[in-house]
C-alpha cells in the first residue's frame, strides 16, 4: 500500500506494521468449491470455537487469578497449582484457537539457524528455565502470550524507552497490550524497575522467569523491529542469570494470525474461525546463549571505541536473527506509534500532513 510507504525500511523494503496478506494463486474448481464451503461454515466453527475459548478463559481466570490466591502463602505449592493450571488451560485456549499441534525447534547458531542432533536436543531440554532467567522473544500477536504461559507460566513485562524500565504486567494486560499503542512514558504513578531489579526479585521470591520483547511493540512477522537498549546496564559477563532466545512464525493461507493494527476483537474471531492455525517456534540451544563468555571491551586510548554501549542486546539480536532467519528493519516504537497515528487518522478521515 503506497499510502503506508513512509513506514517501509529502507535497507530491506519490508512495511513491518501492515497486516500480512496471502500470496495469490490460481485456484481450481475443486478450490473454489472448498472456499465457498468454507464461507459457510466458517460463521459457525469460529461461533464454537469462539465459546470454548471464552469459557476456557474464564476458567484460567478463576483458578489461576482468584481461587490461587488462597495457596500464596504456601509458596511452593502456589508455585506448582499456579503453573499447573496454567499449562494445561492456556494449551487448552491455543488447541481451541485452532493450533492443534505446535511445531517446535531447538537449533544452533553454529549452523546458521540449522537443527541439532537429537541427543543434544535432549540434554538441553534437560537444562530448563529457572527463575529469574531471562527469556527474550520476537512479538507478532497475542497467540504467543499463551503460548510462553502454556510453556513457563512466566512474568510478562512492558518497556518504557523514556526511562528504559519495565513494568511487570499479568497474562491478560500482556494480552491487551499486544499491538496497541505504544507508551513511551509510563503512566503516572506506576511503578517501573530496571531489568537487574526484576532478575534480582525473582531470584530472591524464588518466582518465575521473565519475559522481555525487546521490539518493545509487535511486527507483522517478516522482520525484526529495532531493538530497545533493555539490556544496557546488564553487567558483563553475565553470570547470575541466564538468556534464552525463542523466536516466532505463523504460516497462514487466507488469514495470519499475526497482530499489528485494527480491532482486535475482530482479529480473534477470524483467527477462531479458521479450520487450522500453524504456529512454530525456533529456540536456541541453551549452552549457546550463555553469555558468561562475554567480556566488557577495554578502550585503548589512541583507539576509538567502536563496540555498541548494548553489548549483550547487539548479541542478543544477532542471536534471534539466525535462529528466526529474520531481516533486520531500522523500524522501531517511535515509528509504531507514528504509524498508528497515521491509521487511525486515516480511517477516521481526518489525517492531514499537518497532523503528521
């Protein structure tokens, strides 16, 4: 779309924020008969499975959020009801959603992305993820804030560039924030922290790992956006807490799940609607993504340094750049919120170049 073409990178060509729309091909008539069977079913199938999901969400709701609250102060046991409960209904919600199956892969950086032998794919399943870890993902929809509570059940977390802080948030606020306009600043009266602070309470509650989207907003899913300088202040080498690299991708036909603009609600009953959802996950190897091996660079004095100040987030992004095969954009929050500015305004009818 021309009229988006002030948000297409420029190194690349790629317009992270628009939706993704299906590659054209010529159909059949066994085709076209199966699309209009499909245009009748559809209504109902996303009806159904609208309903299952709703109620299932209520479900998560009650146990996890309200009837939970009685065994927190029995904090192993509130521990493992907690995760329990949210496994088993958050995967309930994306098998509903129609992501019956979920294909997953852990691969090597070594390989350019490539997978590993299976017996090394064992021994790092074996590793796990413990509390106060890190686990840094792209952002594309809201089907992979299920998908990382199904996994870990951990703290979601928003990013604030104005202060470079994070504010823990809960499995519905990471829902709801997923594509929606972004902050700069945090609201009033909200308190934020510095990643340290949250790695470091975490591991002293002895609670759950973290999630951090470094994109700080969501991208259609072809590329990466760019990275916000969360990681600044982690001290090199890192030792006291681990990063674990998982990357996203939907394959679609007619409709991708991916979510970057318009109504949401909208978006989840055509996602409901679908007969089939794909959903695959690519994470690297655990004993790839130590960063103990990182040392902060010593400036000589007749040489300029030339190092990014972000040395772990740099290597944290080429990181998800092999594992996803993704593209590097020049894209960011501040273009995001812009863009809205400009869609919503234009949908409205009342976008001039003076707005802009």
């Amino acid at each position: 779309m021309e009229k988006f073409s002030t948000w297409r990178d420029a190194g690349t060509g790629i317009q992270p924020f628009l939706p993704p729309v299906p590659s054209r091909k010529d159909s059949d008539n066994v085709t076209k008969i199966a699309t209009a069977i499909g245009y009748v079913l559809k209504p109902v199938i996303g009806i159904l499975k609208l309903s299952l999901v709703l109620v299932t969400s209520l479900l998560l709701f009650l146990l996890v959020d309200v009837i939970c609250l009685v065994l927190k102060p029995i904090k192993p046991v509130h521990r493992i009801i907690h995760y329990l409960f949210s496994a088993i209904l958050t995967r309930l919600i994306l098998f509903f959603m129609g992501f019956y199956w979920i294909r997953s892969e852990i691969v090597s950086s070594l390989t350019k992305g490539r997978g590993i032998p299976k017996a090394r794919e064992r021994a790092n399943k074996r590793g796990g993820v413990d509390a106060g870890d890190i686990i840094v993902c792209n952002w594309v929809s809201y089907v992979e804030i299920f998908y990382l509570t199904f996994r870990f059940d951990p703290i979601f977390t928003q990013y604030y560039p104005a202060t470079n802080t994070l504010r823990p948030i809960s499995l519905w606020k990471a829902i709801w924030t997923t594509g929606s306009y972004p902050n700069l600043d945090p609201p009033v009266e909200t308190e934020t922290f510095t990643l340290q602070e949250l790695i470091n309470y975490a591991k002293t509650k002895r609670s759950r790992p973290i999630v951090i989207f470094p994109e700080g907003t969501t991208s259609n899913g072809r590329a990466l956006l760019k990275f916000n300088p969360i990681f600044k202040n982690v001290s090199i080498p890192v030792n006291d807490f681990k990063i674990h690299i998982f990357t996203v991708r939907y394959d679609f036909e007619n409709f991708s799940p991916t979510y970057t603009v318009g109504n949401k609600f909208w978006h989840f009953i055509r996602l409901c609607s679908q007969f089939i959802n794909t959903l695959q996950i690519r994470s690297l190897i655990s004993d790839e993504s130590s960063f103990s091996r990182y040392f902060a660079p010593t400036a000589q004095p007749s040489i300029p340094a030339t190092t990014p100040d972000d040395i772990v987030g740099s290597q944290v992004l080429n990181y998800m750049l092999q594992v996803g095969r993704f593209r590097k954009t020049g894209l960011g929050l501040v273009e995001k919120k812009e863009f809205l500015n400009f869609y919503r305004e234009k949908a409205s009818g009342g976008y001039t170049k003076k707005n802009r």
